[in-house]
C-alpha cells in the first residue's frame, strides 16, 4: 500500500520580527512562492497551505494545481502569543486527510524538491527499521561551551591546541527547521514536529539556511551563496 504524503506549509499574515516575511522576495520569487514551487516539483502527492492571510489564498490559484490546497485559518493559531506551537501544529493537521505530513516552512528557500525527496525515501527506509519520524539539522563545527561556562567537545586546557581542521574535534548538530517527517496520525495526536525515534536528516548549513531576521535573508543574496546554489 503507498502512502499519501502531503507537504504542509503555514504562513501567518503579521509576522513580527520581518513584518511581511513570507512575501520577501529571492530570486525575483517571494519565499513563500518558491516553497510552493518547489514542494510542487518534489514528489509530495498534495500540498497544504494554511494561513490567516487571504492573500495568500490568491497566490495559491495562481499556481492553478489542483495539488494546492488553501486553508483559511483562524486568526488564534496563527498568533504565537496566544497558541502554543503544539496547538498551531494540530490546528492545521485538523484540515487535512494523508498518511505522512511533510513540514515545510518558507523561511528555508535554499532546502528544494531535491532535498524533500531525498529526506522521504529516508525516512520510508528508516521506518523499516524502528524509527517513526525524521527532523533535518545543520552540522555545526566548532568550539561549542555550555551554559554552565564548561566546554562542550574539546578541552581548552590542553597542552596542545587542537585545530578544527584536524578532524579530531566532534560537531554538534542544530535543527535548522527545514524538514519535519511524521505520519499525520501521531503528529496531530501531540502536535509536535519531532518524533520519539526521529531519525536525524544531516545537511549543509547554506541548505539548512533558516530566515529568522533580515540579515538572514540578505545573506542569501550574496555571490558566495548564488556560485553554488542557483
């Protein structure tokens, strides 16, 4: 039996640290635009789009898929203030009938359809193998210390300094919130995008780059990232 896999993507109309955040444009495209473009060319059997902005709703009928689908959602849930993130995660899970939920967020424009399939036919091949769900994180190599004012992965102390280009120093791995795999009965059940087992999906950082301030999205834009990604 093959599962339906439905890629979700929210978006809120008053976002607060980038007013406007969705409609930004990279490209020519704005990221929500280019979310919606590449979940189209990925292998996802439908794509879900909720937000409180009716906007949004237009530009979703211009794509004229019959694979899009718009959901209006109520102002609450899209108000980081008032609900929780688990609530805002089942709310939208409530619209929707599938078998596996792909989460997508436009606030990663440089994760495309390449990076979608590829993360399913891991997760689809991990599950096999006891695990029930798969989150995407950046590798992150350097000297990390802990709250506690301790040393995470290496000693500062010792009697030679070891370089970070010596491979001996261990990375540590960060969610960059690209990526969220889980089949929609249990991710609607407790409204989390991580499973108890996930299995951990490791990508280059620029793939991973995650929009939060407006530096974040300036930096797409430079050479550095164009030479390679586009």
């Amino acid at each position: 039996m093959n599962k339906k896999v439905t890629g979700v993507i929210i978006a809120r109309k008053n976002s607060k640290r980038i007013p406007g955040k969705m409609y930004k444009k990279l490209n020519g495209k704005s990221l929500i635009e280019n979310k919606i473009n590449h979940l189209l060319k990925s292998k996802v059997d439908e794509i879900a789009v909720g937000s409180d902005d009716k906007k949004l709703e237009e530009i979703c009928k211009k794509f004229n898929s019959e694979k899009i689908k718009f959901y209006k959602r109520p102002g609450f849930f899209c108000d980081e203030r008032v609900a929780s993130a688990n609530d805002t995660i089942k709310n939208m899970l409530s619209y929707i009938k599938t078998d596996v939920v792909l989460w997508a967020y436009p606030t990663n424009p440089l994760t495309t359809e390449k990076h979608y399939d590829e993360a399913l036919k891991i997760y689809f091949q991990k599950i096999k193998k006891g695990y029930d769900g798969l989150f995407s994180v950046n590798k992150s190599l350097n000297y990390f210390w802990g709250v506690n004012k301790k040393p995470i992965n290496h000693n500062p102390n010792e009697k030679r300094h070891t370089r970070l280009s010596e491979g001996k120093i261990k990375p540590l791995f960060v969610d960059n919130g690209a990526i969220f795999i889980r089949d929609h009965k249990s991710m609607l059940k407790d409204g989390n995008h991580w499973s108890k087992k996930g299995y951990m999906y490791v990508m280059d950082e620029k793939i991973g780059w995650d929009i939060n301030f407006e530096w974040d999205l300036e930096a797409c834009k430079l050479k550095s990232f164009k030479k390679k990604l586009f």
